[in-house]
C-alpha cells in the first residue's frame, strides 16, 4: 500500500490562496491563455532573474524572481479550470522547474567564478551543493512515482527552497546563510525521501 504523503507547506499555501487561484484559473481560461504558455512565461522571468543574478545584482534579480511565483501557481489553476485531461503540462512544468533551478544556481556559480573575492570558491561549491540537491530532491520523487510510491516529504520542498532562495537574495545579510542552508537542506531532504522510499519497499 503506498503511504499517504503527508501535507506540505506548498499544499497549505495552495488551500489558503486556493479560491484567488481558482478565480484566476477561470480569467485565464475566458482570455484564452493556455497553461502552458504560462509555466513557458514563467521560465522566462527566471531567466530573466538568472542573468541579473549572475551580475552579480542579487536583490534585484530576486525581485525580478517574485513576479514568477504566481505564474507559478497559476498555471495549475488554469489546467484545473479548463479541465484538462493528460499528463503532459504536469511533465512541463516539472521539467520546467529543474531548468528554472539550473538556471539560478548555475548563475550564482558563474558570478562566483568572475568573482575575485576570497569567498568565491565557497560561494561556487555552496551554489553546486544546492543545485545537485535540488535535482536529486526531484530525481527521488519521479522514480518512486515509477514505483507507485508518492513522496513529498522533507524540510525542503520546492516551496521552502523557494522561500530561503529569495530571502538569500533579498536580504544581503542572510546571503551565506540561506546560500549554507539551501546546500545543506536539499541534500538532506533528498536522503529523507530515500529512506521514506526504501523504509516502504522493506515493508512490501
């Protein structure tokens, strides 16, 4: 029996704003936009960020970051609201997720690697660590999926990467914090959903 995933931060924040989300789902549909071209429009913001970023203009790549939180959302709220049937848009916007993660870390890393500063070798393996955990993170839960197992556990899913990311680059003081807390968090949630999957494959 697959075990119940249990209720994440992301899932609470979807319940809270869920009725905002549904409204917007059903302008969106009225407009004639579909949810694809949402989650393509919401990669292109991050690349956007992502260049600022790698300039080093932390704060305001971040800023440029928040305006694709919501497509984020919305474009889920849309397939929901046109009722669309097929896998292929939770695919894409999976698929457009690890892009919008190599897009971040990876410009951190460039900024780094053009960096004199003394940190910048710290900075480049921090920004890797996050990276390979992010993936893996991800990796994790689409090959348990293969096993009818769904994960969703851990201290950091997507939405709480999202959170300590942007308070990293928003809040200059909490860089290398957040920057420490993203290599270190990822990494350990990609083990805490390969135990929880190997801990039921025991149990079979």
């Amino acid at each position: 029996m697959t075990p119940q995933p249990p209720v994440t931060f992301s899932d609470r924040a979807r319940h809270l704003f869920s009725g905002i989300l549904q409204w917007a789902g059903m302008r969106m549909v009225r407009l004639g936009v579909h949810p694809d071209t949402i989650t393509i429009v919401g990669l292109g913001i991050v690349a956007i960020a992502a260049v600022v970023i790698g300039m080093g203009a932390f704060q305001w790549g971040g800023v440029i970051l928040l305006f694709s939180l919501p497509l984020d959302a919305l474009d889920g709220a849309t397939a929901r609201a046109m009722k669309r049937v097929g896998n292929f848009g939770a695919i894409l916007d999976s698929t457009l997720d690890r892009y919008a993660d190599g897009l971040i870390f990876g410009a951190l890393m460039i900024y780094f690697a053009g960096s004199a500063a003394p940190d910048r070798q710290l900075g480049m393996g921090l920004a890797l660590a996050s990276l390979i955990g992010s993936f893996v993170v991800s990796y994790v839960r689409a090959r348990a999926g293969e096993a009818g197992i769904s994960v969703k556990n851990g201290w950091f899913t997507r939405f709480e990467r999202v959170v300590v990311l942007l308070s990293a680059l928003l809040i200059p003081p909490l860089f290398w914090v957040g920057l420490g807390v993203l290599a270190v968090g990822t990494n350990m949630t990609a083990v805490q959903r390969l135990w929880t999957v190997y801990r039921h494959l025991k149990e079979v």
